[in-house]
C-alpha cells in the first residue's frame, strides 16, 4: 500500500462538489431548455429501465437505488442526451441537485413558475422512464462551506434573513408540489457548514430547513424528507490525525428527517486505497439513530491530479468496496452527480481551482467510453432488488 496523500490544508469535498457544479452550471444553463424539451418528445419518458444488457449475472439482493444525476460533460445537446439514455438502462433512481435560482426569486419571479421553467421537464423525464426521483435543495456556497451563496452575497443579502429563508420556504413547497420527488432533501452537508460557517450562518440553515419540512409537510404528508452530512468530516478525515465525531447535532437539529444522506469523497479523506475504507463507513453514522443512510453524492477519481495518486482500475475498486459498504448499512440510495467525466477543455478555471481532483468522477469519460467501473457498476444494479 503507498502512503496516503493528506495535503497540509485538506479539500473540502463539500466546496469540490459545488465549485463542480459552478464551473458546469455554465454547460447546464445553455442545455437546460433543450432538456426540458426533449423531456416532452413523444416516448422518450415511457423507456424502461429493467436491467442492461450484457450485465452479469444478478447476485444477492440490494437494498438500495442506484442513479446519477443530469450533469453534462460539455455543452453539447447530443452528448447530454446519449449520455441520459446510457445510464437510463443502468439506473432505477435519479437526483437533482439545485441551488434556489436567487437572482429571480429574489426579483418576484414566482417560485411555481421558476420550478416549471428550470426543473419540470427533467423531473418528468426521469420519472416517466421508471427512476425513483430524489431532490436536494443547496442552501449556502458550496465553494465555500464558510459563505452565503455567491448569488445572494453580490445583493448583499443572505440567508440569516427572515426574508430570504421565506423564499426557501416557498421554493421547496413548489419543488415538492410540482415535481413530486420520492425524497426531498432541504439542506446538504449540514456538518460541514457548522463546522465551516459562521454560527449564524448555520443557525439560518437549521431554521430554513425546519421551516420549509413543516411548510411542505402541511401540503404533503406524504414526502419523504432529509438532510446530507458529510461523511469525512464525520470520521474527522479532513483534519490529519482526527478522529471520529459523528453527526449526534445533525439528528438533534434536524430532527424531520426521515433518512440521512452522505456525501463521500474517501479519496480526499486520506485513504491510499479503496479497501482501507472501513467496512461500517456508512454504518456507523446511523448506528442507533433508526435512520437508513442514502449516498446522495460521491466518488473516486480515476485520475491521478494534484497530491491525490489514482487510475481507472481504483476507481473501479471503489465501485466494488462501495457496494460492500451500502450492503453493510442496508442504504436506501447511491448516486453519484456524474455519470461523464468533466471536459474541462477551454473552460477557464480561477487560480489553485481544485476543479480537476473531481473531472474524473465519472463512469465513463467525456466521450462516453467506459471506464473499468462501469461494469463493476452493472454488475451491482445487476442484483435484484428487495
């Protein structure tokens, strides 16, 4: 085993997956109106998604979805759409992981209508073709755990205000009244913002979400609701020499949860190697909370960038221990929000971005060629499901 790369100043999953999400929002913004077009074409939302072909042969049963979300390598309609239609047939769940559009919210513009431009027509999608839809709804920076959104800062307002946590408020009751996701998820990585944030900051987090849960839960008793922690800062992973501190303030302060999400990043956690992920990564975190545990976002790169050593047959190595993990906490979900690698070609990156420790994620590359992982990926949807 080679030793494992701990960086002085460790990568904060939680800003890598949203400064991910920022570099790409400029990709999914010039394709998001061709989704929901595309979402609407005859027969494209009634295609099945029962198993794939070629897979191996089906192994115990699994106690968990398994989905990615619609997150594109590069501005390209038709590589978006191949790419939807290829994990379609290797997916029975999908996930949809927004920032509430500030700038228009904030103008007036109704939340109802905002969903109905932006989300509606994806969420159908997914839907119509068989996926169990899950929503999370990001209430800070995700480049900056410690921050407001940017969206908010450049108005100079934020979420500690009364006003701005009203239209988080109304925003989630029209995501959940209008797409009816299976799980809505009303804040991510919530242990990391404490631990990141100013207290205040957090505080208008915990508020805006218990808030929103009990606006929704008065039009939809029904909805399954939840939050994410970060499953690193959990096991004191980011700090070197750390140790474990658990999520026992998550559970106190969110207490409408009904199943907790994670967010996992082990690579950026200081393990060498997938197999030294411990057995019970997942398990532990609920142990004894009555809450099934569901991975809403995660991966290993199959690149070797930066202090981080990697390739394609540890990624897939991962996809394997990952499976063992989720068996051994009986999850509800995996996803992962790529299901391409990032094509990062051209797009302008601010100086010392850690962009490019999370552009190999995916399954397959920008190109959409497998990777090794995929089939240890099929081979786990392969298994029936209980």
């Amino acid at each position: 085993m080679r030793p494992a790369p701990v960086p002085a100043t460790p990568p904060n999953p939680g800003r890598i997956r949203a400064e991910n999400i920022s570099v790409t929002r400029f990709i999914a913004q010039r394709v998001a109106c061709a989704v929901a077009l595309a979402a609407l074409v005859a027969g494209l939302a009634g295609c099945g998604s029962k198993g794939t072909p070629g897979a191996p042969a089906p192994g115990p049963p699994r106690t968990y979805r398994m989905g990615f979300s619609a997150i594109p390598p590069r501005a390209d309609f038709n590589v978006l759409m191949a790419a939807l239609e290829m994990w379609r047939t290797r997916s029975d769940a999908a996930i949809m992981h927004v920032d509430p559009p500030w700038d228009t919210l904030l103008a007036g513009y109704p939340p109802d209508s905002a969903v109905i431009k932006t989300q509606l027509g994806l969420a159908d999608y997914y839907k119509g073709s068989g996926r169990t839809l899950v929503v999370m709804i990001d209430l800070t920076n995700g480049l900056d755990r410690s921050s407001d959104h940017p969206a908010l800062v450049a108005k100079g307002r934020s979420l500690t205000e009364p006003a701005v946590q009203r239209v988080v408020r109304d925003y989630a009751v029209a995501m959940d009244t209008l797409l009816e996701p299976a799980w809505l998820g009303l804040a991510p990585e919530t242990n990391l913002i404490r631990a990141a944030a100013p207290a205040p900051l957090y505080a208008a987090v915990r508020q805006a979400a218990n808030d929103a849960a009990s606006d929704v839960r008065a039009v939809d008793s029904a909805v399954r609701l939840y939050v994410s922690v970060q499953v690193e800062t959990a096991w004191g992973r980011l700090t070197p020499g750390g140790s474990y501190v658990g999520v026992a303030t998550d559970l106190a302060d969110f207490p409408f949860i009904q199943a907790l999400g994670l967010s996992s990043y082990p690579y950026l956690g200081g393990f060498a190697e997938p197999e030294e992920v411990p057995l019970d990564y997942y398990a532990r975190i609920v142990q004894g909370s009555g809450l099934a545990p569901m991975v809403v976002e995660g991966g290993w790169t199959s690149a070797s960038v930066g202090g981080v050593v990697s390739s394609p047959d540890e990624q897939a190595r991962w996809i394997t221990r990952q499976i063992q993990l989720l068996d051994e906490a009986r999850a509800l979900f995996v996803f992962q929000l790529t299901f391409t690698d990032l094509d990062l070609t051209g797009v302008p990156l601010p100086p010392g971005s850690i962009l490019p420790l999370f552009a190999a994620l995916g399954l397959v590359d920008a190109n959409l060629a497998a990777k090794p992982a995929l089939a240890k990926w099929d081979a786990g949807f392969a298994r029936p499901r209980n």
